[in-house]
C-alpha cells in the first residue's frame, strides 16, 4: 500500500494528527477533571464534542461532495491547529475549554467524511480493505503506546506540552495532504445550487444522501445494523469499568488490563483482514463481527473472574476492528462518488445519536438491574443486527 504515492500522504497526515489526538484527549481529560473536580465536568467535555457532530453532520456531508475533498481536509487541519494552539492560553478556563474541544470536534466532522470518501480515488477497489487496515491499525497502535508515555509526559511537563504537540500534528497533516493527488471527481446534478435557491439546495443535498441509503436495500440494513450496535456500544463501551467493578469484583488494574485486551484484538483484526478478504462488498464480513461481538457480551454477562472476561474482550476488539474497516471498505466501494460524503456522514449521525442513547439507557439500566442486564441486553442487540446479513443480499431500485 505505501507503494501508492497518494495513499501514503493519507495514512501519513492521519497518523501523524492522531498521535497529537492521543495526548491532547489525555490532557483534556485530566485537565478538567483538574479544574472541576467532578466525573461531571469530564462528561461534559464528551457532550462538548458530540453536539457538533450532531449539529453539523448533514451539512459537512454536502460541502465534502460540492468541494475538493483535500482542501476540505486542509482547512480542517487548519482550524484544529489555531484551536489547539490557543488552548495552552486558557487553561483556566474550563468554559472556554469547552468551547474549544466542540470547535475542534466541529472541524473534525468536515475532516473525517472527507478522508473516507477520497480514499476510492487513491486506491484500486480490491484494495480497500488493506488501506482502510492500515489507517485503522495505525490509530489503535498509537492509541495503546501513546497514551501512558502521554500520562507521563504531563505529568513531568504539564497540560500546555500536550496541546502545543497537538497543534503542530495539525500543521504536519495540513503539510503533507497539500501535495495529496486527488482525481477529478464527477459532478452531480445537486452540486450547482442557483444563487436564489442556495439554501434550499444545500438542504435538499443534504437529504439526497438519505434518500439514497433508503433507496438501496443493503445500505438501509446497514443502517439498522448500525443504529442497533450503537444502542448496545454506547452502554457497554462507556460502563465497561461499572462492570469491572460491580460484576468481577476486579481492582482498577484490572480495567486497564481490559483495555489493553480490546486494543490487542483491535490490532488483529485488519490483519487478518488483510489475509481474507478482497471484496469489501461481502455482507458476510460485515455483519459477521456484529455476532462475535454480541456473542462476547453475553460471555460477559455470564463469567465472573477476569481471565476468562479478558479473552472475550481481546475476542471483542477483533470483531470491532474487522467490523469497521469492512464496514467503511465497502461504502467506500459501492457507493457513487457523487453522494459518497453526504452517505458516509450520515452513517456517523446515526452512530452518535444510538451512542447517546445508549448511554443514558445503559446507565438506567445499570442502576435499576445490575450491570449485567446491560450486556445481555447489548449482546441481544448485536446479534438481531448479525440476523439482518440475509437482506444485504440484492439492492431494491437507484435512487
């Protein structure tokens, strides 16, 4: 794959950026839980980066499809640059950091549909999986070194060396996608707004991304996979150190020792990919992983010691890392250029809203049942997504 001059530039800018994004999440987080002193206020930096997704989604989809996707990504890496450049400057400031992590995660819903929907005009179809591995491989790697060399580093050097490396990983990104090779892309008939009917084009572009994923029946069950592995992610993810506690009885390094099972299974995954499979488009490879995972979650809900929860859990990060690069590899690969952004960011729209859902159901839940309650509920969840494989089989009618 690095064989590929374009490909390269790609995987290099968003690995480097996801390097500053390790450190930064780290300091961000301690950071205000520094100036609040409450889980609550470390929440509300989770809410501060959510909102925008749900908020501005729609229309990125739309300017990632009317506009040069590399100047969608640059201007991206720009703006997270001047935002994390200035949040060294306002550290005590907890309302302000706030407004600076929804800025930066409002740049980041401009540059994430655009990076997935240029990737096809980079790469041949068959080798969508390999590429989508090798990004995918290189956050969960730099997610599982960074991190605790990142704990330490402010711990010795203090928030502000997180943020100003998190700055300069920007302008390295925005660098290296200026010379990013980005062939001429075929121009839809949405994307020629009159002046007089401008926003109204911009909304009726917005929704022709929805209507093409209810027009064709393997996208809308993807959909329905999608939204109901959130609604069971969201929970287990985000309570999965209430179970720990509560259901193992396990010491707060058994949480880590979690942790670092599911990055273990998520660096498996795409390579064993990357040995299987070459056509992204099989719903078997899809959907498959939803039943892994549902079948962990309900070995979760049914072990009471760590050693055997720990194997599931590597087992868990296998089928969430294969699940979502062929899930990506295969829009990537079926779905028309001309709508591919506004497709790609509805699915993420979807995603946040099951999350947030999930949460406060989980949560409820947690509370009023016992955590276990949760992971059944979860892993049934995951396995009526695996069950909607069998409608993937034919598209209904173009849109």
């Amino acid at each position: 794959m690095f064989a590929i001059r374009g490909y390269r530039r790609l995987w290099a800018a968003r690995t480097v950026s996801q390097w500053g994004d390790v450190a930064a999440a780290v300091a961000l987080s301690l950071l205000v839980l520094e100036l609040t002193g409450s889980a609550l206020g470390v929440a509300g930096v989770v809410a501060a980066e959510i909102v925008p997704v749900l908020l501005l989604t729609p229309l990125a989809g739309v300017v990632v499809d009317r506009l040069p996707r590399r100047t969608v990504m640059i201007s991206a890496d720009l703006v997270r640059a001047v935002l994390a450049g200035v949040l060294p400057l306002v550290t005590d400031h907890v309302g302000v950091v706030y407004a600076i992590a929804a800025g930066m995660s409002a740049a980041a819903v401009f540059f994430n549909p655009a990076a997935g929907a240029v990737l096809p005009n980079l790469v041949a179809r068959d080798r969508l999986v390999a590429a989508n591995s090798g990004i995918w491989t290189a956050a969960v790697l730099s997610q599982i070194a960074l991190a605790p060399v990142s704990g330490l580093v402010i711990t010795v050097a203090g928030f502000k060396i997180a943020f100003w490396i998190n700055a300069v990983s920007y302008l390295v990104s925005a660098a290296l996608l200026v010379r990013l090779p980005e062939p001429a892309r075929p121009t839809a008939a949405d994307s020629r707004p009159s002046a007089a009917g401008r926003w109204r084009g911009w909304w009726t572009s917005a929704v022709a991304g929805i209507r093409h994923i209810t027009a064709d029946r393997r996208l809308s069950a993807l959909a329905v996979g999608q939204i109901l592995a959130a609604l069971s992610a969201g929970a287990t993810s985000a309570l999965l150190v209430v179970y720990i506690r509560d259901h193992l009885h396990a010491p707060p390094a058994g949480y880590g020792i979690a942790i670092g099972a599911i990055g273990v299974g998520a660096v498996l995954g795409p390579l064993v990919l990357v040995r299987l499979i070459r056509d992204p488009a099989r719903p078997g490879w899809i959907f498959g992983p939803y039943a892994l995972r549902g079948g962990v979650d309900l070995t979760l809900a049914a072990v009471s010691s760590l050693p055997p929860a720990t194997v599931a859990l590597a087992v868990y990060g296998l089928g969430t890392s294969t699940g979502a690069v062929t899930f990506n590899s295969m829009l990537q690969a079926t779905v028309p250029d001309t709508v591919r952004g506004r497709v790609m960011a509805t699915f993420d729209v979807t995603w946040q809203f099951g999350r947030l859902a999930s949460l406060g159901i989980g949560a409820a839940l947690a509370d009023q049942i016992g955590i276990r309650a949760v992971y059944v509920l979860g892993g049934i969840l995951l396995l009526l997504a695996a069950a909607l494989a069998p409608l993937t089989g034919t598209h209904t009618r173009r849109p």
